[in-house]
C-alpha cells in the first residue's frame, strides 16, 4: 500500500510538471522592451504630475465650481488613489451644491450669498 502510494505521489508530481508553464527566462532581445516599459510608466508619472497641477490651478481660478471638483475627485480616485483627499474634495463639492440649490430656491444668486464654504 506505500509502495502503491509513492507511486501515486510520483505520478502526480510528474503530471503536475508536465503541466505546470517553465518561467520564462530572459533573453537579450526582451531588454528593449523592458527599457520601453519603463519609459511608459516614466511617462505616464510625470503625466499624472502634470494632471495635477493642472487641476490645482483650475480649482485655484474656479474653487466654487462643482464640475472641476467632481472631476479632480474623480482623478483622486482612480489616477492617485487617494480616497482621504478625494474625500474631502468631494464634501466641498457637496457643500457648494447644497448651497446653490438653496439660492436658487430662493432666486438669489450663487455667488451673492454670504455664506464661507
């Protein structure tokens, strides 16, 4: 019965080599892809760097603006997955909007309420 067992275990070990995909080892024609990888994802950081500072100046110009605040909490999310941050952009936004629904209620303008966000 071990003798049977071994044989078994064997088998298995054979079978799952068999089966089992060999790593694949590096040749020296694979080294200008690697090169051009790190080049995309070099390119894509410093894309993300300049996104940004994009967003920075257009919340600077427009910080009431909903639009470019869900859209620079969208970024947070998903580019630079930062939740904290992207939440607090996102009770800014809400905040805003609260109060543009309540002026408008109102048929007060937006920007004459006296109200510091």
């Amino acid at each position: 019965m071990f003798i049977r067992a071994c044989y078994c275990a064997i088998g298995l070990i054979i079978l799952a080599s068999a089966v089992t995909p060999k790593p694949h080892s590096l040749k020296k024609w694979d080294l200008p892809h690697a090169k051009l990888d790190l080049q995309a994802f070099a390119e894509m950081y410093q894309s993300e760097g300049r996104a940004e500072e994009s967003y920075k100046l257009v919340i600077l110009k427009y910080p009431k603006s909903v639009k470019v605040l869900r859209a620079y909490v969208r970024f947070l999310r998903e580019i630079k997955n930062d939740p904290w941050k992207a939440q607090k952009y996102e009770l800014q936004a809400d905040n805003y909007e609260q109060v543009c629904s309540r002026s408008t209620s109102r048929k007060i303008a937006p920007h004459l309420l006296q109200e510091d966000l």
